[in-house]
C-alpha cells in the first residue's frame, strides 16, 4: 500500500465513528412565534469538545437580557454546508492534500448532511446544481471537476457560498479553506470586501468556518502578490494565495487573511491556523466532528425592530467555553 493510500484508509477509519453516529431531526426554528437560533460548541481548557451538558448549564442573553430556552438539544443535528476550497498558484503543490482533506470531511458527513463542492481562481465555482447528501457524487468533483490555479477572490467566494445556502432550511454553514490574503483578479468595484460578507452572513445566520494555511513568501518586499511590479522587476508573483518567488528576496512567513478569524468568531464557527498542508486533512475531519457536536439553543425574542440584536452565550461552569454567534436580525415579521 502506498503512503497516500495509507493515509486515506487512516482518515477513513478515524472518521467512521462520526460518520455512523445517528442523526435526529433538525430541530423547529419555523412556526408562528419566531424562535431565534443559536448553535454553540463547547470546549474545555484544553480545546477538547464538551458534549454532555444539559440546558441549565447554558444562559443566552439578548442586548444584555437574559432569554428563556424554548429549545434545547445536543443530539447530532444535520448540517448543510458550502465547502471552498482555495485553488490559487501558490496552492498547486498542495492540491492533492487539498483534495484528500475535502474527501475526509465528505467521509464524515452524515445521512441526513448535505453539501456543494466549490473552488475558487480564476472563476468560482460550485457545484453540483443543488445540495447533495450522495457520497460518490461529492467524491467525484472533488477529484475530476476542480478548477486549475488563478487568483483569490476569497471573499467574493464566500458571498456566492451564502448566495448557495439562502433557500435551505436549519443550519447552514459555508466553510472556506484558503493559503492566502483576498486577491481577486477583477479590481472594479464589484468585488466584495470582508464588511459586506460578515454582514450578510450575520443577518441571514450562515455561519463560517475557516481554515488558513500560513507559508513562506518569497516576493521581496514592498512587492504585491498578483500585480506586476510599476518598475519591471521580477518577483512580483503570479496571481494567487501567497504568488510566485521567482524574483528572490528574503523569505518572509505570510499569515492567511486576517478576516477569517473575525468572520468565523462574528458567526459561531471556528477557526484554524495551520503551518503545514499535511494538518489538512486531520483539520478539516476536526471541523465535521464539531459541527456534528453543537448544542442547538433557542428562544422567543420579545420584540422584532428590524434590527441586529447582541447575542451572549454563558456558562454555568467556569472552565468551559463557548463558541456561537454574536448577532442576530430581529426581522419584522411579514406584512399581512
């Protein structure tokens, strides 16, 4: 057996327990009173999840007020999910670690999960035309129908990600996995920025998860990834995550985008900071075992303004932490 081949058959195997857990059904945030959702992972100092609380271990407060729980649940919910997968240059040798780490999150969906493939360079792409829970179907634009390397238009991506998700029901997450800064190769005006992607996501309650992969540079400095050099020198780098190094210079250790941390703590997901592309795949099985650990929390907001309300999620034990959104829309309820 070849190493790689290895390697898939641990993942697989290291994911079978979660892949087989029973899933219930979503629980009810629809009815004629409006109940607010907020899903929430717990972790204990030392990160690991804690799946056993009851409903007096969690208080949620609304712009400071403390809420009634009208619905409690930690059983295994179903997700439907937007998976992103950064395909710019600077990731082309690690494309097929990219890959295997998509399979493994597909591995660990369960029956009742859905998904869609999308890639993002040159153009972004998403397929297939609806939501999936068909294993072999994922598996297969995962491995014949990803784009070749382009540019990053990161955050144009993941509004198209939450384009994807506004008609499907329960929880709805996109998760985005880029090496680089957002770098889009159409500089006009209708490119989305970090502002109007975090603030889509909260108001139609998509949450984000993000995986960045931290690298070397080797542009030298003062030099942008993608755009050609004013005076002519090399190096400036081809489009994509982290660009070329061609033109020498000092190697320099880039951080992914600053944004993904802060749109994934605004939204309830999670965000993880490799070194490494070989973390890939045991990260991105890590990012489907928490989704499939999230206690589901609800209540009754008292009034709907039309406005983002502050959303608090607190502990009755001190040494744990929770992770879920910071904000809600109190929509007004439909005119009759």
């Amino acid at each position: 057996m070849s190493r790689s081949a290895a390697l898939a058959a641990l993942i697989v195997a290291s994911l079978a327990v979660v892949s087989a857990a029973p899933q219930t059904q979503p629980p009810s945030f629809t009815g004629v009173t409006r109940t607010v959702a907020v899903y929430a992972t717990v972790t204990n100092a030392a990160g690991r999840l804690e799946t056993d609380l009851s409903r007096d271990d969690f208080r949620v407060d609304d712009d400071g007020k403390r809420q009634e729980l009208t619905l409690f649940s930690n059983d295994v919910q179903p997700i439907t999910v937007v998976m992103l997968l950064d395909r710019s240059g600077s990731m082309k040798p690690n494309f097929d670690l990219e890959e295997r780490a998509a399979e493994a999150f597909v591995g660990a969906m369960g029956p009742a999960d859905k998904a869609r493939i999308g890639s993002f360079a040159s153009r972004i792409q998403v397929d297939p035309d609806e939501f999936t829970s068909d294993h072999g179907a994922l598996l297969k634009i995962l491995r014949n129908e990803l784009q070749e390397d382009g540019p990053t238009p990161l955050w144009n991506a993941v509004d198209i990600g939450i384009d994807k998700l506004l008609l499907e029901q329960g929880r709805r997450v996109v998760l985005v996995f880029t090496d680089g800064v957002d770098m889009p190769q159409n500089f006009s005006n209708h490119n989305k920025s970090l502002k109007d992607v975090m603030k889509r996501a909260e108001e139609q309650n998509v949450m984000v998860y993000a995986i960045g992969l931290a690298g070397q540079n080797g542009a030298p400095a003062g030099s942008l990834r993608g755009v050609p050099d004013p005076f002519g020198r090399s190096g400036g780098g081809s489009f994509g995550g982290r660009g070329g190094s061609s033109g020498g210079g000092s190697l320099q250790m880039e951080k992914p985008d600053e944004g993904l941390p802060k749109i994934a703590a605004a939204t309830g997901g999670g965000y993880f900071e490799l070194t490494s592309a070989r973390e890939l795949p045991t990260t991105f099985a890590r990012v489907a075992n928490e989704l499939h650990h999230q206690y589901a929390l609800g209540f009754t907001p008292e009034k709907l303004d039309g406005k983002m309300h502050d959303l608090t999620v607190r502990l009755s034990k001190p040494d744990l932490m929770a992770r879920a959104r910071k904000r809600y829309l109190a929509s007004k309820p439909p005119q009759s």
